[in-house]
C-alpha cells in the first residue's frame, strides 16, 4: 500500500490495569520529518515509543510502518522492518572500539555489507575520525553519538529518541541536532523526539505533538503549538 506517512499510530492504547498511561492516542510522521513529543512528567510519552517499537503490547489500537500494520509483530521483527530506537548507553559495550561495535550492530541487522554500513554512519555523525577508540575513552556527547550510530546501522525509517540531549552540554545538544536535521534530509530518516530541552525540540521538530495524562492535547507545527492555549497552560507555562 502506498502511503504519505510511514508511522500512523491509530487510536493507540496503553492501560496497566486502572492506569491509562496511553489512551486514544493518534500520531503521523512523513518521510524525513522530525515530530517533537512532549508533555509533563507521566504525561505518556515514553509509553508511546514503546507501543511503537513494540516493547508494550497495545490494549487497543494499532501501529502503521509504510501503510503495513505492524502492532502483532515483536520489537525485533519491527527493527528488522527499520523501526529504530536508541537506549541511551545501555547498548555501549565499553570496552570495544567504536568501529567494532557500530560494525557488529548492522552484521546483527543482517546488512551484506556490514563493514561499509558502519563507515558510512560513522562518517555521518562526525565519528569516523575516533573509530579506533574504545567507547569507555569517549567523551559523554560522543558516547551518546555512538548510541544514536548504534541505532542507525541498517538505514532504520524511523528512529525514536527518548530525551538524547539529557546531560549534554548546550554546545553537545546544539551539535546533536544538526546531525539529526542533517540526517532526516540526506538519509530520508523520520524521527520521533522525546526531548526536555524546549528550545531544541522547537528548533528542530517539524511538527509537535503535546501530551498531557496519555492523551494528545495539541498537535500541529511549532508556531501554533507554541501559541496554543491549552499547551501553555498545561505544560509551557509563561516560559514559552
Ligand atoms: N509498567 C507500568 N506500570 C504501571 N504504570 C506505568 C508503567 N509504565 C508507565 N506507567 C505510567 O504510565 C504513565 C505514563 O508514563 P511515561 O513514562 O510514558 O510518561 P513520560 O511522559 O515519558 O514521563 P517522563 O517525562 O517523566 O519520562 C505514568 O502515569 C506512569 O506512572
């Protein structure tokens, strides 16, 4: 089936008994587009990425990748269908190089070529040139660079990122998001970011969607989410 978005999320649900951390909840992402996810704490947004990769059974609703309903199949069927997320340093193995390891993750991901996936990506996130270091030698933003090349071997469709800029110097947030604009235009990547820092997530989404107690309150583009009157007195407050 051809389709405009490759992730619909449809009517999607999440209830832990009497606690409805998702519920009717609805989202679409394009080809090559950033979506910010945000919301107060507990608002769902972590749920969601988890009903999307497949980590959370859905109690209702279903999740589209490319038009293909994709809510009976388990997280690792869904990343083989390039359904990505990055685990923030759980994923690092400190003491193998950065190559060895980006290499190991895309032979994992079945890819022909797993030699030249691996130089590809680490030469996209400004990593190629640290190749022969250990990850435990890293500086932090480029430990969290390595997890988001970890997540990206394969050519995912869409990467889901929860909070990447979390202990990130504001010079290592601003460099994290131009690789992550930069790599939605030249790999066609869509992205799907849950992010505290505000001026990050309104600087770079294309579009946002805005939680509060697992249900969408507001979606659109950053200017009119900004100015929407129910976001600013939910979450944004004076502040936005
Ligand atoms: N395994 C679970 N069992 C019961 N309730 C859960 C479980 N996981 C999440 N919840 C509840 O679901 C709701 C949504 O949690 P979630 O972690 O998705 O919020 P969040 O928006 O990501 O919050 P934060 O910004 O603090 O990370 C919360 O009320 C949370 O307590």
């Amino acid at each position: 089936m051809t389709t405009a978005y490759v992730l619909q999320a449809e009517d999607v649900a999440i209830h832990y008994g009497g606690v409805k951390a998702l519920d009717g909840v609805e989202l679409t992402l394009k080809k090559g587009q950033i979506r910010g996810l945000i919301g107060p704490n507990g608002a769902g947004k972590s749920t969601v990425i988890d009903a999307i990769t497949g980590r959370r059974r859905l109690t209702r609703g279903r999740v589209l990748l490319d038009g293909e309903d994709v809510s009976a199949l388990g997280a690792v069927e869904r990343r083989q269908r390039g359904l990505s997320r990055s685990f923030q340093r759980t994923s690092i193995f400190s003491g193998m190089t950065v190559r060895r390891q980006v290499e190991l993750a895309s032979h994992q991901m079945g890819m022909a070529d797993s030699g030249a996936d691996a130089d590809a990506v680490l030469e996209e996130l400004d990593l190629a040139r640290l190749s022969c270091m250990v990850a435990e030698d890293l500086g932090y933003g480029e430990q969290r660079r390595l997890d988001l090349a970890l997540a990206l071997v394969g050519r995912p469709k869409l990467l889901m990122l929860d909070e990447p800029m979390a202990g990130l110097s504001v010079k290592e947030s601003h460099d994290l998001a131009r690789h992550l604009q930069a790599l939605t235009s030249r790999w066609e990547v869509s992205v799907l970011l849950v992010e505290h820092d505000m001026d990050v997530v309104f600087g770079i989404s294309d579009a946002i969607t805005v939680f509060e107690l697992g249900r969408v309150i507001a979606s659109g583009d950053p200017a009119s989410v900004r100015s929407d009157a129910r976001v600013r007195e939910a979450y944004l407050g004076s502040a936005a």
